[in-house]
C-alpha cells in the first residue's frame, strides 16, 4: 500500500515536471510559470509519501513493484535532469532579454554620439510648457 503511493505521488511528479518542461520547451514562460505551483505541491507530496515509506521501511515486494520503482526513478532523473537544461536556457533568455531593454533604455548621455570635427551635437531644443484650457 505504501508503495502504490509513493508510485502515485512519483506519477503525479513526473506528469508535473512534463508539462512544465513542454513549456519551457516552447519559450511559454508565462505558462511555465503558471505550472510552477503544481510542481511545488507534486514534489512536496512525493517528499511526504517517501519519508513515510522510508520511515516504515517499505520496499517494493514484488518484482512488478520493483520495476515499477525502477521506472519510476529513471523517469523522475531523465524529466528533473531535462527540468533544470530548460530552466537555465529560459534564465538565460530572460536575461538577455532584460539586458537589451536595459541598453535601449540607457539615455543618450550615458552612450555620447559624437558629430563632425569630434564635437558633440548640440542637445535638442525643448519646448516649453504649455497650459490649455478649453471651454466647452
């Protein structure tokens, strides 16, 4: 019994880690950000279910069970392993993103063009302010 719970939990973890790697395959931060509180609660309920088969001590009996584990296992290092490449590509996106809204956003004065004779051009006018007031 303790084991078909943990398998559970295992499947509930691997189909978490699925879906948010698809995601993230696709560039959908939003999206994969969205699916973060589902992981969060399919890795918590994983950690419960194998402290509690730890501390009673269950192992799988059968061969099938075994198995099963053993599936299990590779499945959760192959998806977690694939879960941590897409989250750093995605970092790494995200952070070129925000390093070329950054260098946009820079005034001019922190990036001076320089004009003919290496002088620098004179600044823009302003316009003055202005009031307007209508009347209906």
């Amino acid at each position: 019994m303790m084991m078909d719970t943990l398998l559970a939990a295992g499947d509930r973890l691997a189909d978490a880690l699925r879906a948010e790697n698809e995601a993230l395959a696709r560039l959908d931060l939003p999206g994969a950000a969205g699916l973060a509180g589902a992981k969060m609660r399919a890795t918590d309920a994983f950690a419960a279910a194998f402290a509690a088969a730890s501390k009673t001590g269950a192992r799988p009996e059968s061969p099938a069970e075994r198995q099963g584990a053993q599936r299990m296992a590779e499945r959760l290092e192959t998806l977690g392993a694939e879960n941590k490449r897409l989250l750093q590509r995605a970092i790494a996106v995200q952070s070129r993103v925000i390093e070329t809204i950054a260098g946009a956003a820079l005034p001019r004065a922190a990036n001076p063009v320089y004009g003919a004779a290496g002088r620098r051009p004179a600044a823009p006018r302003q316009a003055p302010a202005m009031a307007l007031a209508l009347r209906a």
